[in-house]
C-alpha cells in the first residue's frame, strides 16, 4: 500500500475507523463483515485477526446494496388518496390525545395508591405501638397464652 493510498481519507484502515464512519460500534461492524458480507480487505495468506482496509465508496455502495428505508406497517403510503390520509391523520391524534389522557390518569392512581400504602404503614405503625404498650388480658385463662 502506498503513502497516498494511507492518506486518503475515503480509506479506513482499522475497525474503528469503519465503526465511526458508519456510526456503530467496532463489535457490531465486524458482525456486519462476517454474518452480511461488508466489503472489508485483508492481505492475502493472513488469519481473521490481520489489517483491515475498506474503501468508503464501497461500504456506501455496500450500504445502499443491502439496507433499504422501511416504512412501519401501519404507515399510511404516500399514494393514498389524501382523505384517507387525512382519515389515519385523525385517528393518529386522537389516539395521542387519548394516550396523554391515560397516562395523566395513571399518574394520578399511582399518587393515590402511595398515599394509600403510607397511610396503611402508619396504621400498622400505631397498632404494634398500642399492642407493647397494653398487656393482652389481666385475667388468669388469658395467661397461658403469652
């Protein structure tokens, strides 16, 4: 390899080099070379573990290859005529609005059901105080229970 070739900058010459161009990790681009096939290039006659060299271009063209832009299933498509989209448009908001309502009624519950547990210590709190300062019975047929 030539002193230009290592200088280029569309060269990546180490794993961490091509995990920060294509912003991941270095365990994960070199699961991406051995279970997709990412265009990585070694000398010849090494093992696994040797130098690493990639051209940008090729893991651009190798990314454009082999990801694609997915839209989530529910996605409305952008040939649907727009009263439907304005339809699911509706629906979306709506299902907003009523999950924000929701959640401000669970946190409501949650500070009702807290309160309810501190009041419920504090009974228990003040019963076992009550029961070590009252004896249990002063009669004779009570104390051989104590």
């Amino acid at each position: 390899m030539s002193a230009s070739t290592s200088l280029d900058p569309a060269v990546l010459t180490c794993w961490k080099d091509i995990a920060n161009y294509l912003g991941k990790g270095v365990r994960t681009v070199q699961r991406w070379e051995h279970d997709l096939g990412m265009p990585v290039r070694r000398p010849e006659g090494l093992d696994h573990k040797s130098s690493v060299v990639v051209y940008s271009r090729d893991l651009d063209a190798w990314l454009h290859s082999r990801w694609s832009r997915r839209l989530p299933h529910d996605a409305p498509a952008l040939n649907q005529p727009s009263a439907e989209r304005a339809a699911l448009s509706t629906e979306i908001t709506d299902g907003l609005r009523i999950s924000r309502e929701l959640r401000a009624e669970l946190r409501l519950l949650r500070g009702d059901h807290h309160n309810l547990i501190q009041q419920l210590a504090s009974s228990l709190t003040l019963l076992r105080q009550n029961c070590r300062q009252q004896p249990w019975a002063s009669d004779t047929t009570s104390q051989g229970y104590r």
